[in-house]
C-alpha cells in the first residue's frame, strides 16, 4: 500500500509542531520561574504533540530477503482432476 504525502500537508505538521513546541518551551520557563507545578503540567502534554506532528508521515520499511517473482497465470499449471478453462491447452 502506497502513502503519498503532499507538500501542504507536510508543511501543516512542521508549522504545527513548531508552534506546539514554543508553547512547551514557555510553559517550561514558567514552571521554573512563576507557577511551579502548572507550567510544568502544561508543558509535557504539548511537547508530545509537537512530537506527534513533527514525526514522518510515511514509515519507510525495509526488506531484508529479495521478493519472490510471481508465476503468469498463463504459465500456472492446472491440479489433476480440475477441467481445463477454455483457451488454455489441455
């Protein structure tokens, strides 16, 4: 199965992350300086989805043993006690 990723798409997730991640790094600094607990509660969620956004869309699988070549139907042999389709020689 094919994935194709467009170029608006890609750009959307890279902005969005961005902004997720800004967000995590001012809530951080608020945490440390001003409100301890909120701004360090805020700031993990919105670092996960800027994680989220920022990861590649399309995972890219490797295969490790060659692909088997598939027989031509034409080639196929037919089992014993199965007739013959018409074209097919017999």
């Amino acid at each position: 199965m094919s994935t194709t990723v467009s170029l608006g798409s890609r750009l959307g997730g890279l902005v969005l992350g961005t902004v997720f991640i800004l967000l995590g790094v001012m809530f951080i600094v608020l945490g440390v300086t001003f409100l301890p607990i909120i701004g360090i509660i805020m700031a993990l969620p919105l670092l996960g989805l800027s994680r989220y956004f920022l990861r590649p869309l399309v995972q890219v699988t490797i295969r490790t043993e060659p692909a088997k070549k598939p027989v031509p139907a034409r080639e196929a042999a037919v089992p014993e006690g199965i007739p013959a389709v018409a074209g097919q020689a017999a």
